[in-house]
C-alpha cells in the first residue's frame, strides 16, 4: 500500500500568490518524521522542511511551512509569495521507525509538478 | 565541501552488459541509500546500508547489487543489465536513527540501457 499519497500530478500558481501542496500519509508508528523535497528541472534532489511527529507546532522554514494536520494525517507543504525559480516538482516523505527492508529510509510519494507563472 | 558525489553522471549499456555506480560522501555519514526515479513513480529504494560492511534490501532490490567496504563509499552493481533497468540512480546519505537526520542526495545517475 501506498504509504504516501501527492493526489496533484500537477499545480499552476500566479507570482507571489501561495501555493499548498497536498500530502498524506499512512502509518501505524507513533514516531515519524515528514520531510519536502524539491527537485528543479536540473535533478538534483533539496531539502525544504521537516515536521516531527511529535512536534506541536507547525515547522516552517523561510517561505516554506508545512501545515500537520496529524489527525487527518496530512503534510501539506505552504509556499508564500511564489517566484519563478519554484517551479519544480515537489516531493513529500515519509521516515518511519527501523525496518529491516527500508532502515530509516525515507519513503517518497510520486510528486507534484509544481509551475509558476509569471 | 563536495557532500555526496556519484560517479559517473550519465552511462548508456547495452542488455547484457554490467556495470557499477559509485557514490562518496565526505559527511562521515553512517548510513548510504540508493534509490531509482522513475517517471510518475516517484524515489523506490533499491538497497541501504547502515554502516561499513553491512548492507540490506530495499523495495526494488531485484537485479541489483551493492557493497559497502569502506565508510565514505557505497556501490550499486547491475550484473547483467535490463531495459527496465533504465532510469536515475540516486545516492543518498544521513547521520544514524530516526528523527530529523536528513538525507543528502548526489546529483543523479542516468542510466539508459538498450
């Protein structure tokens, strides 16, 4: 089963309007980590945000922050004030306690394409 | 600092041939991935390591393999290579445990096989 589920293949924002992203997760494990990647159209993979599952308030980094919704066990990353170089697809992960076929992990969902017009 | 680096960047084969991606990380970083990106599937982990001399399976291990005989290097190997086996390889590393550690990528490898 799908542990993490991007229901957006793809999200179109205006400049400097924001942007949520959805995501949502399944887990049994009472302590997990969420994590946002952004990979822009050259590849490489960069870290945005963490959220703990224990962590009471929402995490937020710069123009990033992530809205936990833990109950509805949702991750849905914020952008505010979206520029140009935003467009890239958007990754939401999941790390859960030690398996023996995954360690600590992180197990991705497929992504959001995210695009920014001008 | 240079962080995770995968060698090389971009390889075509042929069905049949073999080969073996390199990846080094200079963070003294306990545990080593790699993952495989696919279109619209999103990062698969293939094996991990959670420290020199060990490694493990991940969710796609099949068709690969990986060794890990010194700390800051981790090797995937393809034996025989497949058409299915055409996609990006991506090496990650983090500190040990659960919690915040993040993980730090290289750049990619693309591998075509035809």
């Amino acid at each position: 089963a799908q542990k993490i589920t991007q229901t957006q293949p793809g999200m179109f924002v205006q400049e400097k309007e924001a942007v949520t992203l959805d995501c949502t997760y399944d887990t049994s494990d009472p302590s997990y980590g969420l994590f946002w990647y952004k990979q822009p159209s050259s590849g490489e993979m960069i870290f945005l945000i963490y959220q703990g599952s224990y962590d009471q308030q929402n995490a937020t980094e710069g123009r990033y922050s992530l809205n936990f919704q833990k109950a509805r066990k949702s991750a849905n990353l914020v952008i505010s004030a979206s520029q140009l170089g935003d467009s890239a697809m958007y990754f939401c992960a999941m790390r859960e306690g030690y398996t023996s076929n995954s360690g600590y992990a992180l197990n991705f969902g497929k992504g959001t394409s995210l695009l920014v017009t001008p | 600092n240079a962080g995770v680096t995968q060698t090389p960047k971009f390889r075509v084969l042929k069905t049949g041939q073999s080969m073996t991606l390199l990846c080094a990380q200079d963070m003294n970083h306990e545990y080593m991935y790699w993952y495989r990106q696919d279109p619209g599937m999103g990062l698969r982990l293939i094996h991990y390591s959670v420290g020199e001399g060990t490694t493990a399976k991940g969710e796609v291990p099949d068709g690969y393999n990986v060794s890990r005989l010194k700390k800051q290097n981790f090797l995937l190997g393809l034996e025989s290579a497949a058409p299915s086996q055409t996609s990006v390889y991506f090496c990650a590393s983090s500190y040990a445990g659960p919690g915040a550690n993040v993980l730090t990528f290289g750049a990619g490898s693309r591998l075509t096989v035809l």
